[in-house]
C-alpha cells in the first residue's frame, strides 16, 4: 500500500494550482459576485489538455485515470470551487460516461470535442419531482422510426446554460421503473431542445446551472447511450464515479479554508498576542487538519477503487465506499468552513473577506450528488447486504 502520489499526478496538482493562482484567483471573487462563467480559463484549461483526462489519447484525452481529474478538481476548488464543479460536471458527469458506455460510432463523433473544450458537457438526470429518488424520473422516450421523441423536464443541471452535449435520462417504459430507464446523448441543437433559465444560486457562482426542457425533441436513435430499458446501469457506475471523484472539491475547499484560517490566526492580535496562541483556536486548527486529512485518503482510496471497478474489480464495495467518500468530505468541508469563519470573527461575516464565499461553496455537496441522507442509506444497505 503506497500512500504518495506518482511523479505524474504530483506534476499535475502543481501545474493546476500554479494556473489557478495565477490566472483565477485574481477574478476569483468578481466571478462569485456577477455569477459569470470564467470562459477565459476555461479555454486555457481546454489547452492544457485536462478536459477529458480519463478519455484516451486515440479519442483526444489525456489518458489518465480518474484520480488525476480528482486531483485537477481538489486544486482548482481550492481557488475556484465553481469552476471545479463546472469541470468535474464536464469531465466526469458528461464525458466520463460517455466514453465508458458510447459505441464506437459515438465515441469517435463526439468525444474529440468534448475532450478539445470547444463543445461543453452535462449530465441531465435531476427533474423537478425527481431529485434524490433518481430512478423516478418522468421524462418520456418514446420510439418514432429513426428517432426516439424525448419530453420532460430536467432541473439543477450544472452547465446546462453553456454546455453543447448532454447525457440524458429518460424513461422508455414507465410502468417497468428502474427496469425502464434509457440513457441518450442529446445535443442542443435538437429541435425541441431548450435552456429555460438560468437558475440563481447561493453558492458555486460562476457555475452555471440551468433547467432544461424537452418538448418532442428529436433524438435519433444512433444517440441511444447503452442498450434501451438498461439505462439504470449506465446511471450508477456514472454516480459512483461522480460521488468518488466530486468529493474531491471538497477536499480542496476545505484545505484553502483551513489555510486562509491559518493565516488570519497569526495575524489578528488579541489580548496582547495573536489568536493563534490561544488552545481553543489551535483546536479548531488541529481539527480542521485531521478531517482533511480523513477525506482526502477516502476521497483517493474510492476513486482508485471506482477506476478497478471499470475493469471489473471489487463488485459493489464502490458503492458505498464512493457514497462514504462523498459523505464524509461533504460535511466535513462545511465543518471547516464554518470554524474558518469562526475564527475570523465579524470579519469573517464581511463580504470583503473570501472566506464567506467558501462557507457557501461549502453545502451543496451535502446535497448533489445524492443528499448525505440517502448516502447514508446506499451505505446501510450495501453492509446489510453484504
């Protein structure tokens, strides 16, 4: 058991954090304050080659596996939590999948963009009825000829306002549940395809998200993703990558709020001395780093897991190993930001100060990705099971 990374993967969490700090961290908070999308780094990322790290060379990615783009998510959150979330939805969520269930036919039509940064992805699966229950979603697919006719409603979709390509869930026979879902690559330019809104959020700005409405749009059949009525496998293993690898933004987050602790506990003097002397912030520190600590072991061990999996390693232990790893780094990250905040006093609660863009960060993952509820349920019922 080895616990240092590979020259490679240290190579490329330096690389992304010195273009982060150089590039976004002087924008950082003016694309929170006006919830812009950041389409200049995002094209200087495209050009390093980091926008389908998991692909293979021969479809234009980088060939690496899916702890290198935890990595590239850890160190960009810890600038830009936004950002992260934007690329991991892209990386992981869209392209990811796409390349571990596509065809041939579909790989080499679409991964090449995808994996350039000239056309952006998405994963459309949460609707506005359908949210922690995933397997219940309404949207329809019914089969006309060449094509299959697509309607519904999906919500909260992360980069839905930009993105170009689209993993899609649907349901082709109803009355079948979780036996009737079929996974499909939609493209904006379906007719019937649509962007209502741009949705507004409290944290993670700068990330769009989006509802997206499909009202008898067209897709044709050679975009069905997987087989029809076996959608719901495609749906998992993409959710336990997505629960491994996203946990590392959290990861990141907390690691920059803990530092930005650091920093103001030496700095602010108190009674005569700085706060950093005090045992009760020094706690606050020490715990901050354990936890840390904790999440960004889990966080590895489950997407080096996830990635054994593929091959057909493991079975289900990914289940709840990736359900523990997101769980765990999701609430932890709010634990951190939250002390961050505490020690940095009413400062702490200005504006002016980042930290507060961190503390907000901080809760979706708590929600995304499958609530910490239900996490915890995907966990019980795999010990149970087993």
């Amino acid at each position: 058991m080895d616990f240092e990374l590979g020259p490679e993967h240290r190579m490329l969490q330096d690389t992304v954090y010195r273009f982060m700090v150089k590039e976004v961290a002087p924008i950082a908070d003016q694309i929170d304050r006006e919830d812009r999308f950041p389409e200049e780094a995002w094209k200087k990322l495209s050009e390093m080659g980091l926008m389908g790290i998991t692909v293979p060379e021969e479809y234009g990615g980088g060939g690496q596996d899916l702890l290198a783009a935890a990595l590239v998510m850890e160190q960009m959150a810890r600038i830009c939590p936004g950002l992260a979330l934007s690329y991991g939805a892209h990386t992981v969520l869209c392209v990811d999948t796409l390349y571990h269930n596509a065809n041939e036919e579909q790989r080499r039509r679409y991964l090449p963009g995808l994996c350039s940064g000239a056309v952006i992805g998405a994963l459309a699966l949460t609707e506005p009825n359908a949210g922690s229950d995933a397997v219940g979603i309404q949207t329809t697919a019914r089969r006309e000829g060449d094509y299959y006719i697509l309607n519904g409603t999906k919500m909260f979709i992360t980069n839905a306002p930009v993105a170009e390509v689209f993993v899609t869930y649907t349901k082709t026979d109803k009355a079948a549940g979780k036996r009737g879902i079929t996974a499909f690559i939609v493209e904006r330019s379906f007719p019937g395809f649509s962007v209502t809104r741009k949705l507004e959020k409290l944290g993670h700005r700068g990330s769009p998200t989006g509802e997206v409405v499909l009202e008898d749009c067209r897709v044709p059949a050679a975009n069905l993703l997987g087989k029809e009525n076996l959608g719901v496998a495609v749906m998992m293993s993409g959710l336990d990558r997505e629960r491994a690898s996203l946990a590392a933004i959290q990861v990141g987050l907390a690691q920059e709020a803990m530092e930005m602790a650091i920093k103001y506990a030496k700095e602010r003097v108190q009674f005569g001395q700085p706060i950093a002397s005090f045992q009760l912030i020094q706690a606050k520190l020490a715990d901050m780093y354990t936890n840390i600590e904790a999440a960004r072991l889990l966080t590895y061990k489950a997407c080096v897991l996830a990635d054994r999996s593929e091959r057909g390693g493991k079975g289900t232990e990914i289940h709840k190993l990736a359900a523990a790893a997101i769980l765990f780094a999701g609430e932890m990250a709010t634990r951190v930001a939250l002390d961050a905040l505490q020690i940095h006093g009413g400062y702490g609660y200005m504006l002016e100060y980042p930290i507060n863009r961190y503390v907000r960060d901080a809760k979706l993952l708590e929600i995304g990705a499958g609530t910490s509820e239900i996490r915890r349920l995907v966990i019980a019922r795999e010990l149970i099971r087993d």
